[in-house]
C-alpha cells in the first residue's frame, strides 16, 4: 500500500537538522487496480531537543519552528498518529507493509527513519527500505525531474507560490504518481 510523503526540514542532514512539517497522503486503489488520492494527514513538527536549524533552511522554507499558531507537536506524537492511520487503511487493504512515495524519496525516507529512530519506535508501518521516486517515474514519463515540471508535462495544475508547503508538495505528488500509474501502468 504506497504512501506518499513530503517533509519539510531545517537543513540537508537527517541525523542533525529538525523535521518541521510532514504530510502523508494514503493512495485508495478500486477493485480495478486504479489508483488515485486517498486522505492526507498533515503535522506541524517540534524541532527534537539539539535539533540543528539552519537559517537558510528557514528562509527558503517560510517556516517558523516556533511560531504559536503552528500548534506542533513533538515527534513521537506524530509518528504515533501516522501510524496509526496507515495501519488502519493496511487493515483494509490486507497488507503488512507500506511503501514510501516521495519526490526524491531517499530524502524524505532518511528523515522518516531518523525520526522513526529518535522516538525508538520499532513499529513503523513502512517498509524499511523499498520506496517508490516520483522524480525516477516523472524521468521515465515525461523526461523531467523537477517536480512544478513533471506536472506541467503531466498536465496537472502546479502552484509554484505553494510549493514546499509539506501538504501541498505531498498532495501534488500525491497527484502525480496516481497519473503515471494510472496511465503507464493501467489495472490490474
């Protein structure tokens, strides 16, 4: 069962810089095999004790880790509510393990794993390694890797004023990776 993530970050480097935001939208499939955008979940992160926050991270991203009307939660909160949903929808969908969908899903999954480490949650719903790159399918499909240009190429409308909003980049992507399969890989 394939979720799709985007995380928002204070910096590049998983093991040092705080996890702002992350969304994850579970992927419905009909009796078809058609897939297409299922529910989003979407939380605002506290920065994790120590957690490094590079300003230049800050200012690219818009996002004040602090500000009072964010209403974060701590890591271990959010983890706990995630995984709750997604083993809720494996339940009904009969399966043991979810697939991580990202663009540029190394990023999102080294985050997610840190995260999943920090908080010494050992019973995370997703795969641990297999994940399935928007920006590798979006190549394969259209010839680009930059995400706003998949979906211009896709034909799929792309606000780039919203973009590296974490709901709005996983919902887009979301989007996205239901059109590929849809279209190059149709059914069952």
């Amino acid at each position: 069962m394939p979720v799709v993530i985007d995380i928002e970050t204070a910096g590049f480097n998983y093991k040092t810089d705080a996890v702002l935001e992350l969304a994850a939208v579970l992927i419905d499939m009909d009796d078809t095999g058609k897939v297409s955008v299922g529910e989003t979940h979407n939380y605002n992160i506290e920065p994790f004790s120590s957690a490094n926050l590079d300003p230049k991270a800050l200012e690219f991203t818009g996002i004040d880790p602090y500000h009072p009307f964010r209403f974060a939660k701590s890591e271990d909160e959010v983890l706990k509510d995630l995984f709750k949903a997604v083993k809720t929808k494996q339940k009904d969908y009969g399966c043991n393990r979810s697939v991580i969908v990202a663009h540029n899903a190394a990023f999102d999954m080294g985050f997610l794993q840190a995260m999943i480490t920090r908080c010494e949650n050992k019973k995370s719903p997703f795969h641990a390694f297999t994940t399935f790159d928007t920006a590798t399918l979006a190549a394969a499909a259209y010839g680009q890797t930059v995400l706003a240009r998949a979906m211009e190429k896709a034909g799929i409308p792309f606000d780039a004023n919203e973009a590296h909003s974490a709901i709005y980049d996983a919902e887009k992507t979301a989007e996205l990776y239901c059109k590929i399969l849809n279209d190059f890989f149709p059914g069952k």
